[in-house]
C-alpha cells in the first residue's frame, strides 16, 4: 500500500519541523509538502494532490476558519486533522460545522497524535481538546 501523503499548513517552522519528525517515525505516512499561510494553501493542494492535511486555523494573519470551509469546499471527503492550541468551544464547533472530525491541541502528547493521525487517515472521528 502507498504512503498517506500529508501537507502540512502552519505557520510556525519549528512546529512543522515537529510535526515532520513525528510523522517520519511512523510507517506508511509521507510528508509531501508544508505552507506557511493560507494564501498558499489552494495551490499546493492542487498541485500535491495531499491524502490528508494537518493544519492549525487559529493563526491570523496566516490561517484563519475560511482556509477549511475551502478545503472543504474543494473536496468535500478532504481528510484533515486540526492541530491548534485552540479549545475555544465556538471555534471547535465551527470548525466541525465546516466538515472537521479530527481535532487535537498542540499540548498533545506524541501517542495522542499519532492516534489522530492513524483515525484521520481512516476518516474516523478523533477529538482531544
């Protein structure tokens, strides 16, 4: 079976570096590309053709709720897993008006994403807040 290719969208370079460590420890998961804000996401979606999309949407200035409504959008079976230090109640619940069935906090620890990321690749729900 193909690696889940992943993109990564969050601005910060030490946070996707993480993420990146993270994820090449576990088989059958490839990081394919990464953004640093909303503006390049579309375009990177287009051309990477990404599995699943870990993004943080509670980054103004970078990411903000309108950056999943078109992933979505875009591709309504998009498979995306929430990382934010958000646990906003009215933002959880936006996002997860817009589609999002996988939300985590960057307080996690690396089983707790791990599990997340495992779920959001079978389209199952995973929610850590």
């Amino acid at each position: 079976m193909a690696d889940i290719k992943i993109l990564i969208a969050d601005n910060q370079a030490l946070t996707r570096e993480g993420i990146k460590s993270l994820i090449g420890e576990i088989d059958g998961f490839e990081v394919i590309g990464e953004v640093e804000s909303g503006m390049e996401l579309p375009g990177e979606i287009g051309k990477l053709k990404p599995d699943l999309i870990i993004i943080d949407f509670q980054l103004p200035g970078y990411f903000s709720i309108d950056d999943i409504a078109a992933i979505y959008a875009g591709n309504p079976r998009a498979k995306v897993l929430v990382v934010s230090t958000s646990k906003n109640k009215d933002d959880i619940l936006k996002a997860i008006g817009y589609g999002v069935n996988n939300y985590i906090l960057k307080l996690c620890d690396k089983e707790e994403f791990i599990n997340a990321l495992y779920a959001t690749a079978r389209q199952e729900r995973f929610f850590l807040w």
